[in-house]
C-alpha cells in the first residue's frame, strides 16, 4: 500500500461515525431533488398560450 494510502487511511479512522459523509449525501440528494422536481415540472407550464 503506498504511503499515501496509508496516511488517507489513518486520517478517515480518526473520524467517529458517519457524520460528514451521511451529511454530504443528504444535501446532495436533496439538491437532486430539487433538481428532478424543476425538470420535470418544467415541462407542464403553457408556453403556447393557444387560446
């Protein structure tokens, strides 16, 4: 294993439990959502006006 790894391995053990890493996908995912909801809801406005 190269020494890098080996750093990058002790470091990430310091850490206790999931906090930052469960934290990143939560606002990604919710960022993802959002992003979802506009796409999809774009698509039903009426830019036609065919009155």
């Amino acid at each position: 294993m190269p020494e890098s790894a080996t750093w990058l391995a002790a470091a990430a053990s310091d850490q206790q439990g999931p906090g930052a890493t469960l934290r990143i996908v939560l606002i990604v995912s919710m960022v993802g959502a959002v992003f979802l909801a506009w796409f999809l809801l774009r698509g039903y406005s009426d830019n036609d006006k065919n009155d």
